[in-house]
C-alpha cells in the first residue's frame, strides 16, 4: 500500500537523522508500534527525564492522526494520569502532512510551555494556577522520581 | 504517465482547459472521475482496473487471458534510482507526486493523497493540509505548472518487477507501457482457467506452472514406488518412468516390426536382441519402411499434377473441337450417368460420313467420352486414336475440297476463253457472208438492170441512172446493218437483202411507171 510506504521512509528516516532528544523505534513484530522516548526540554522542571511513550498508527494514517501516550507517570497540566496527551494536532489539527518527527518536536514543546487554560487533567492544572511555583517543584519532583532513567 | 482515464473528446478537453485558464474552475475536481483514477493507483489486487476490466471486455480477451490480471504499476511504490530533490516531494506520501495538484496557497499534492486526506473533511471545511489555509472547492484544486509535471516525468525509476528479474530502468512516465505491455515479469493471470494464481507474462506460453511446482515440491503424496520396480520416484514422473526407462517393464522385442513374438522385460531385451536375427534386420526394414512412405508422399503431389495437367488438355480439346451433341454422328454420352441410353446407343450409331474404320473407332462407353472426363479414361489409346482419326479426315477433307475449288475457276476460265474464240469465229464467218451477199447483189443488181435496160429499149436513160444510184445506196446500207445483227437473224437479213432489191424494184418500176 501506498501509504504504508510512507511509514517504511518515516521510520527509515527517524533512524537516520534523529532529532536529537527524542527517539522512535518500531517493534519488530509490528511496524505500526513505537517505542518512544522524549528527553524534558532544558530550562523547564522535566529537564533531566527522559521520558517513554508508546505511539501507534491506526490504518489511515496519515489521514488520521498517531496515537500517543506517556507510559512514564508526568505532572503536567496536559497530560492525565492515564498519559493521554492534550495537544490540537494530535486531535481536531491534525493534518496529514504533519509525521511523527513533528508530533514529537510538538510534544516536547508541549513540556517546555504548559498551557493550563487547556487542561486535560483538572487537578493539576488547577494547582498550576493556583500556585504555579509548588507545581512546578511537583513537576520537577516527579520527574526526578519517575523519569530518571 | 499515461493514465488509462477516460480521455474526452479533443473539444471537451480544449473547452476545459480554456474555462480552467480563464474562470480558474478545474474540471479535476469532477467528482465523476475520482473513483477511475483511485483504481487506477494503487488499488487493492483484487480490485478489477478500468483497464483491466477493458480488456476483459474486448474480444481478444478470449485468446489473450494474460491482459486480465495486469494492474498498473503503482506510482507510490516505485523505486527510484536517485534521491529525489525534496520539492518534488509530496508531503502526504512523502514520495515524488503521483498526478500533482497545486491549492492556491501554492501547496502542491498527489491528487489521490488530496482527496484521501479530504474524505474526514466536509465540503466547506476543507483544507490544506500543509498552511491549514481554507479551500476553495469550487475553484481548487489548480492544475501545477507544466514544468512540475515534466520534471516529475523525468525522473529514472527502476521496474516495479526489478525483484522478479527485470533490469528494466528509464524515465518515469514510460513505465506504466513497460508494465502493462511490454515487462516480461508482469503477473498475469494462470493460462489454466481452473487456476486463480498468477503467472509472470514470459511464462504465459508455457501453461499452468502451479499444478506441477505443486506436485514437484509441496505436494505431500507427491512420490509414489514404480509398480513393477519399486523404485521412489515422483508421482508426476512415474509415466514417463514406465513408458522408457523402468527395467522391469515387459517390453517387445524391436524386431516385431518383423514378426518376432518375444516380450521380455527392458532389462533382459539387450540380451535377447543381440541373438534374434529379426531384431538386428528392424532396424532396416523401418529404413527401407520409411523410405516407401516418402516416396508415396512425393508420389501423391505429383500425381496430383499429372490429373490438373490432363484436366487442362482436356480444356483445351474441348475449346478446338466442341462437342456437337446434337450430330448424331457423333456419339456424346453421359459419363456420369452409366444407365444412360448413349452407353447403349452410342456404339451402334453409324457414321458413314467419316468412313471411320472400324479399329479406330471402337464402341465409345461412357467414360471415354472425350468431351466430358479424359481423366477418369483408365484406357487412353482409343480417344487419342478417335481424335486423330477425325483431324486427319478433316484436314484431308478440306484438300478436297480446295483441290475441287481450283479445278472449278480453272474450268471456269477455259470455258470463258472458249466461248470467246467461238464467238470470234462466228463473228468472221459472218462478215465473209455478208460480203459475199453484197457481192451478189450486185452482180444481181447489175442483171436485173440490164435487163430491164435491155426491155425498155432507149426510152429514159436519166431515170435509169437516177435509180442506179440509189440502188447502190441501199444495198451499202444493208452491208453494214449485216455486219452488225447478230448471228441469229442471219436468214431474215439475207432475205431482207432479197427483199430490199425487190421493193426497190418495185420502187424504181413505179417510179418509173410514175414517170
Ligand atoms: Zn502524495
Ligand atoms: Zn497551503
Ligand atoms: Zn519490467
Ligand atoms: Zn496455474
Ligand atoms: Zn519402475
Ligand atoms: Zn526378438
């Protein structure tokens, strides 16, 4: 298939040119499962943590956009407890011209500039406002706890 | 690449492009054609293309079963020889564009990869999926730059069978003919009718190849022991094994081409043909066998050609002398017909005309009717005999009759020149007549004259004279009037003459008596 062939050149080129901090690898078994690991941008509290993340892409894709989660636990305003990921382009801003290389780079933008006006998880955002200082020594808490590797 | 789309008549094509040039409303995106060319492109394999579906439709598909299974290549998948400059990358597929269309943000995909990312989107909410920027449906997508397309032709791609063999490498926009008519490699359907597997087209000549891999390789009961000899072999092969090669297989001895009755088994033939005579003489006997044959094969053309050729001599007799059927001096028969009443009647018809000998006119059957079948006559001689026996009567015939021609003008020429010299004569003999009865008129006048002269004494010497001039002028004038009647009135002008001196005497008396 056509489209599947676009995956077979992502893939090649994640392997060959890497952005630096971020790595996608596919599973052996299925080339549509990636082994995603994304390193918290510098200057923000998830600097140091490397964190995982599976990404799957459904049949249509790039029609319809990856699926992603956080499989490292992460307190950030946008992401739930789950690792669901709140982020437009990877919802309703989708567009097939977009690949996993920029849904990644979107991501750890993402971790760099919280935006708690959007929540996806509610408590966090909430102390987000509230006190942002405190979350942010959460933030930097957990990463030391969960995603120091 | 050529596309196997339907192609519109050149008008419509003109008038689309000229409103497309001029209002900027692209026919592309006729909803009508989208369905065609998501076929044409990568359709799953068991999707039926357009133009295989034509080609099952046209009547040499029947013959040519091979066209059926051909898919076009798809463009996507094709490997090119080098890197392609990133411009002329579509974003959606991330491959060189496949039938490009440019939006009015001036962002440029394969038409397929559009309208596949378009499907999610409703009409009025479509975008580009690169800017994001709003589209236009009823004025995009725009046709792209034609040096866009020229280039995208250019580009070398290898064949999309290059892992089945084909070294084939060239332009892009040549290998959708490659694949669909020209690659050996291409898949077409098995040539076997019950077999759905597919073939590459260099092995289409050879049949259904799937049925014996089959039975070579994956088939569990694909060996089998040989009956008589026991040994493994493949159960595909076991024919073959029994008909020449199995050692325990009774077999004929070679020689009973010539009559031995032996049968032993292959591998005790060696033996026994070294001590049968009849074995050693086969070998021969098929020789000599086979040289028979091709003498008769050679025989039939020509025997062939010996029947045209009398077939045409035949003709040609036939054209000379034309059988006259209704001279019943000549006996005509129906050859095909042997009850006829000519088989019967023909011999007994005389023909006194020719005074044929009876030799060479023998009782004439059917078949040896010379205007009809010459070729089927198994006894020639008595036609050619007949044939010749009438020409050379006829030629002589016609000496005869010129010689009786000559005679006649000859004949005729003597008895003009008689019948002249006869006149002739009789014209001379005529003239002494005349002369001599001249004379004797004369002499008669001069009597009678004298006479009278003599009776009437002196009286009158004028008058006398007078008559005797005029007598000497009528009997002038009756000379000449001789000479000139014919022969037959010869009596009445001699009596004439006699008359004429006696009127004139009569004349001259009255005169006389009148003086
Ligand atoms: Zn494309
Ligand atoms: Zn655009
Ligand atoms: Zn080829
Ligand atoms: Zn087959
Ligand atoms: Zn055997
Ligand atoms: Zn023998």
């Amino acid at each position: 298939m056509a489209l599947s062939k676009r995956i077979i050149k992502e893939t090649q080129r994640l392997a060959e040119d890497a952005v630096p901090g971020i790595s996608a690898v596919p599973h052996d078994d299925n080339l549509r499962y990636f082994d995603v690991t994304i390193d918290g941008p510098s200057q923000s509290p998830y600097e140091g943590g490397v964190f995982k993340a599976e990404l799957f892409l459904p049949d249509d894709y790039p029609m319809t956009p990856p699926k992603i989660r956080f499989l490292t636990r992460i307190y950030h305003p946008n992401i739930d407890r789950l690792g669901r990921i709140c982020l437009d382009v990877l919802k309703s801003n989708w567009s097939p011209a977009l690949q996993i290389r920029t849904i990644l780079l979107s991501i750890q933008a993402l971790l760099g500039a919280p935006n708690p006006d959007d929540p996806l998880a509610n408590d966090v955002a909430q102390a987000w406002k509230q006190d942002e200082q405190a979350a942010i020594a959460t933030a930097r808490e957990w990463t030391e706890k969960h995603a120091k590797p | 690449m050529s596309s196997p789309e339907p192609i519109p008549p050149p008008n419509d094509r003109r008038s689309s492009r000229a409103s497309s040039n001029a209002s900027l409303a692209v026919p592309t995106l006729d909803n009508t054609r989208e369905p065609v060319e998501l076929l044409v492109v990568g359709g799953p394999p068991s999707t039926p293309s357009p133009l295989a579906l034509r080609a099952s439709n046209s009547p040499s598909s029947n013959r040519r079963k091979s066209r059926i299974a051909k898919l076009p290549p798809d463009v996507h998948l094709l490997e090119y020889l080098s890197a392609c400059d990133s411009n002329l990358i579509c974003l959606i597929c991330h491959s060189p564009f496949d039938k490009p269309v440019q939006l009015a943000c001036e962002h440029f995909f394969c038409r397929e990869c559009l309208d596949h990312a378009w499907d999610a989107q409703h009409d009025a909410q479509k975008t580009c999926p690169t800017c994001r920027g709003r589209v236009d449906t009823t004025r995009e997508p725009l046709p792209v730059p034609k040096i866009i397309a020229t280039m995208l032709d250019e580009l070398v791609v290898k064949c999309p069978n290059t892992k089945s063999g084909c070294d084939w490498i060239e332009q892009r926009v040549n290998v959708h003919d490659h694949v669909l008519l020209y690659c050996e490699y291409t898949l077409v359907d098995c040539p076997d009718f019950d077999c759905h597997l597919y073939i590459t087209q260099k092995d289409f000549h050879k049949g259904c190849l799937h049925y014996t891999e089959h039975q070579r390789t994956t088939c569990p009961n694909r060996s089998t022991a040989c009956p008589h000899c026991s040994v493994e072999l493949l159960r595909l092969e076991l024919n073959a094994h029994v008909k020449d090669i199995c050692p325990k297989v009774i077999v004929p001895c070679p020689g009973t081409l010539v009559g031995c009755t032996v049968a032993v088994e292959r591998a005790d033939l060696a033996g026994h043909a070294k001590g049968c005579s009849m074995a050693i003489m086969a070998p021969y006997f098929r020789d000599q066998q086979a040289r028979i044959e091709r003498s008769e094969a050679r025989l039939e053309p020509l025997s062939r050609k010996v029947g045209i050729l009398e077939d045409g001599l035949s003709k040609i007799t036939n054209m000379l002398y034309p059988p006259n059927a209704n001279d019943s001096s000549f006996p005509v028969t129906n050859p095909l017909d042997p009850n006829s009443d000519a088989f019967t009647t023909a011999p007994l018809v005389p023909t006194p005309d020719f005074r044929l000998p009876p030799a060479s006119f023998p009782p004439v059957p059917p078949s040896h009717d010379t205007s009809q079948t010459p070729l089927t006559n198994p006894t020639p001689p008595p036609f050619d005999s007949q044939i010749h026996h009438l020409l050379t009567l006829h030629g002589s015939l016609r000496d005869e009759v010129s010689r009786i021609a000559n005679a006649l003008t000859d004949y005729e020429g003597r008895t003009n020149m008689m019948i002249i010299n006869e006149n002739q004569r009789v014209k001379d003999e005529m003239l002494h007549t005349n002369a001599a009865i001249n004379g004797m008129r004369m002499q008669l006048h001069w009597l009678v004259s004298a006479t009278l002269q003599q009776r009437t004494g002196s009286t009158n010497s004028t008058g006398n004279s007078t008559s005797r001039a005029g007598g000497s002028t009528d009997s002038n004038a009756s000379g000449t009037q001789g000479t000139n009647s014919n022969l037959g009135s010869r009596s009445a002008g001699a009596s004439a003459t006699l008359h004429l001196p006696l009127r004139r005497l009569s004349d001259s008396t009255r005169q006389n008596t009148k003086l």
